[in-house]
C-alpha cells in the first residue's frame, strides 16, 4: 500500500503536470532568464514579484495627491479618520478598489502616491465613491 501511495502522490504532483510546468518555465525563463534572479533571497524575490504584504498606512496618506481638494478639507479629514480606523483587511480591500490589487510594489509605498479627487457633481449626496484603478485616483464626493 506504501508504495501504491507513493506511487499515486508522485504521479499526482510531479510525472502529470511536468509537461505543462517544462512549458511554462520555458516561457519564464525566456522573459526572465534566470541569471538575473540569482542575486535575489527568496525573501526579496517574493516582494518583487508580489508586492509589499505589510503597509505603513500614515506614509500612504503622507503620498497623497488633492485635486480641487485640500488637505485640511472637513471631508478629506473625515475619509482619513474613517480610514484609519479599519481593520487591517478592509485597508487592503481599500487598495483593491483603488489599484487593483492589495499589494505596493516592491518599491514599498514611497514611491507609492495616488490621487483623491472631487468629481464636482451637482449633488454629491448622490453619488458614491468610485475609483479610477489604472490613474491611481479615488473620486471622492464633498
């Protein structure tokens, strides 16, 4: 039975998606050869190809950009001290909606900056917020 199992786990996780994973490296490497991840730890590697997992979320609102908005606006005071006061998962899902993911590149959030702009509706009471992913800017009604 040992060997029936193992066996059965060795075609399961190697011999079937070894043609499938030979084609996919091929592919890799050709973009990314190798050579030039060798200068990378595991750790780093991971944070450069998937992002930052852990923010500082003052830096973030440091990197902010008003548009037809000031910082000492009532409303911009208010989405921060909402902002702040989420839980950790609902800040990413926060970055999601603005960027598409709830990852910063592995640059960090230093270089990370996005807009909050006023969308300068007749009557903001009935508009949501929305997000524009690909410009990096949260339309923020008064």
């Amino acid at each position: 039975r040992k060997e029936y199992v193992d066996l059965y786990v060795n075609y399961k996780f190697n011999k079937s998606v070894q043609k499938p994973f030979e084609d996919f490296m091929q592919g890799f490497l050709r973009g990314c050869p190798a050579r030039n991840w060798k200068m990378f730890s595991p750790e780093e590697l991971q944070v450069l190809l998937q992002g930052h997992p852990r923010f500082d979320w003052h830096l973030l609102e440091k990197n902010v950009i008003y548009v037809e908005y000031m910082e000492s606006d009532q409303t911009i005071r208010n989405f921060w001290t909402v902002f702040h006061e989420l839980p950790e998962e609902k800040k990413k899902m926060f970055l999601v909606f603005l960027s598409g993911s709830d990852r910063i590149s592995g640059y960090g959030l230093e270089p990370f900056t996005f807009c909050i702009a006023d969308p300068q509706i007749e009557n903001p009471d009935e508009s949501s917020p929305y997000a524009s992913t690909c410009c990096l800017t949260l339309f923020l009604p008064r």
